[in-house]
C-alpha cells in the first residue's frame, strides 16, 4: 500500500528520471537522512555562537541582528555635579552625584542637566555606545586621587571655568569677602618670635598686634599649573545634599602693627610660594552662598613647615625614622615632631614650632639636632607641649 504524500522508487533501477515531473517526491529514506543532517547542522551551529571569538564573527552578518549590550555597557557613571542641578533621561527626572550609577536600558537616550548659572547640557547617549553619541565622556587623569571604575563617565560640565564670566566675577566677589572676614586677628606676646618683611626670624621686644590674612590666588595663564583646572578654582564634586566643595588658591600673609606704628606685611610662607588650598563649600539660591568655617583653615602652616624642615634635614643629612605634623587648634600654628635615624638622640623626639611664619627649636632634642635654629621662648615652649598633648 502507497503512502499518498510519498513516491517509492527503486534504487537499482536503470530507467532515466523523468525531467518533466511537476514535483520531485522524496523517498521515506531520503527524508530521514535530510532531516537528520538539519538537527546535526544546527547542533553544531549551536556549539559554535556559543564560542565568543565565533559569536562575534559570524552574527554581526546576520540579517536584523542588534547585540545585546553587557551589563557593563549599561552602566552610566556621571562626573561635575552639583547638588542643586536637575537631571533628566528621556523626560525622567533622576537624583545625581559624583559617582552616581545608573543602568539605562538599550537604546537611544536624551540627557539634559540643568544646574543655574551654569549653561544646560542636552546631549543624547546609546546603549551600548554610538558613534552618534554626543554627551561628553570624561576621560580620567594619571593624576586623578580616586580612579573610576572601567564604566562610561558622561562629563556634566560643572566646573568653575564653565560659569559665564559675569558669574564668576560674582563668585570671586563672595569669596574674597569670605576670606577678608576670616582674617584672625592675634598678639605676638614679649619674647615671642615672628618673621619679618625680609623672613628674618625676630624676637618681639614688646607685644605686636598681628593679623593673618588669607586672599585669593589665582594662577596667570602660562603658569606651571596652567591648564591643570586649577589656575581658576578647582573643582570638587558634590558630597553632599546642599553644598558644592571647591578648593580654592590662596596666599597667607601677616600683618604685624609694631609700637612705633610701623605696618609690616609678611611674604607668603618661604618655600611654598602662597600655593595653599583651602576647601569651601559653595550654595547657589539665586546668588552664590560661600562659608568659611575654621576648621577648613587648620593645617595650613604646617605646608610651611615642612618646606622649611625638609630643607633643614637635609642640610644636616638627617634622616628622619619619623616625621609627622600635629595641626594646632590654631590656624597660625604647626608642630612637627622629628625622631632621627642614627643620631645620639635616636631615642627622642625633637619639637619644632612654626607660628607666625617662624620655625623654631622648641625643646633641648631640636636644638640639638638643629643648634642654628631659634630657640623658642619659655611661652612657646608650652604652646609646643599642649599641642603635642592634644596629637598624642
């Protein structure tokens, strides 16, 4: 009995094929072996898009194939946030700050930032990335203190250099009106040292009235650091939910009233050339907010310090087995405790005091080490000793 659907013909037959047959009919064994070589075809093309290297070869030229983006492409970092800035992704409104981590979803996306007075970011970016991408990506510096994580970083732009020159004269405003007011006003006691117009250490032969004073530095087109971010302000991003940290170049100077009347305005610290940095944490309410608590100005002498005791280690060729700076509660302040290596006074510790812009041998171990420097009072000697106390 004939299957409807199926022709058997015999395989010893000698008689020609017809060339004229409407449709060619497959005999029951024939079938079997196509279906057959079709199952063991796509096993093997099965196995062989499992392999990476073959995956990426041969499905890029399939018709209507779209690669499937990783995980990590889908991971969007974003860099020079503020905390007031409103950002939106295809009309989504997200909460973003530094480092913030986003898994957008594959496809086309429209990014806008706006963060006053700062000019509005709209750019689009794809997952995975485009060629016709056209947000900003942030490349990382050798240089940069906290390295990102290998992730696309879409730059946001807020950096000061990005204001509009009216507002950066503004902010420059508030700022060097915050540091006037930081100004500390103190007293150089009798007996006491300072340093002079010329740096020379001198002893005050009556009391002084002196006031340290911070003003703002801002590096000239050309400089060294020109071009590093820093010759305006350098920018911190957001760490908080209310303000934008910004570290900002300044120079210390003292300001000493002698009883004669005479004025003397003191250099910046020797060695250091006024480079100090202080971090201040800016607002924007519709004008800009700037706060100098006392706290950011603390350590700012021991820079001094140490360019000061460097130089004198090394002119002796001591080599220190420790050597660390203890910040006085006092912005004027530094102690730096210095035990060397090799030295009849390995075992003690010597006390150098920096205050007003003079370094000086604060008890018997550095004037031992360092016999031409100053020699503290009985006063600052104290001072030496509490402030060791509170680092202990």
């Amino acid at each position: 009995m004939h299957d409807p659907d199926l022709e058997i013909t015999r395989l010893d037959s000698n008689e020609p094929e017809p060339t004229s047959a409407p449709a060619r009919r497959w005999s029951r064994g024939a079938l079997w072996r196509a279906g057959l070589g079709l199952c063991v075809a796509l096993a093997l093309l099965t196995v062989a898009l499992t392999s990476p290297g073959v995956a990426q070869a041969v499905l890029p030229a399939l018709p209507g194939y779209a690669p499937t983006p990783t995980a990590q492409a889908r991971v969007i970092l974003f860099r020079h946030a503020v905390p007031w800035g409103t950002l939106t992704i295809d009309g989504h409104p997200l909460t973003v700050k530094q480092f913030t981590v986003e898994r957008a979803s594959p496809g086309r996306h429209t990014l806008r930032y706006a963060a006053e007075p700062f000019p509005t970011l709209t750019c689009v970016f794809s997952v995975p990335a485009s060629t016709h991408d056209t947000c900003p990506i942030f490349t990382p510096r050798p240089e940069d203190l906290f390295p990102l994580p290998p992730a696309r970083v879409i730059d946001l732009g807020i950096i000061p250099q990005a204001l509009p020159q009216a507002q950066r004269d503004a902010l420059l405003a508030v700022i060097q009106r915050g540091l006037g007011e930081a100004s500390v006003p103190l007293t150089v006691l009798s007996g006491d040292h300072y340093a002079d117009a010329a740096d020379q250490v001198v002893i005050a032969s009556s009391t002084i009235s002196a006031t340290l004073t911070y003003q703002l530095r801002l590096t000239p087109p050309g400089s060294p650091v020109s071009g590093s971010g820093c010759e305006f302000l350098c920018s911190v991003d957001a760490t908080d939910d209310s303000n934008w940290e910004v570290w900002i170049p300044i120079r210390t100077q003292w300001r000493l009233s002698l009883p004669t009347g005479e004025q003397i305005i003191t250099p910046s610290p020797a060695g250091v050339s006024g480079n100090n940095f202080i971090a201040e944490d800016i607002a924007w309410d519709g004008s800009w907010q700037v706060s100098f608590p006392p706290s950011k100005t603390q350590g700012l002498e021991c820079a001094a310090a140490n360019t000061s005791l460097g130089a004198l280690l090394s002119a002796a060729h001591i080599s220190p087995a420790e050597w660390r700076n203890i910040p006085s509660s006092q912005p004027w302040e530094c102690l730096s405790l210095v035990t060397p290596e090799q030295t009849p006074l390995a075992s003690s510790t010597a006390f150098l005091l920096y205050r007003f812009g003079a370094l000086l041998a604060a008890n018997d171990e550095a004037h031992g080490l360092f016999p031409a420097l100053p020699v503290a009072s009985p006063h600052e000697r104290i001072l030496a000793r509490q402030i060791a106390a509170s680092g202990s």
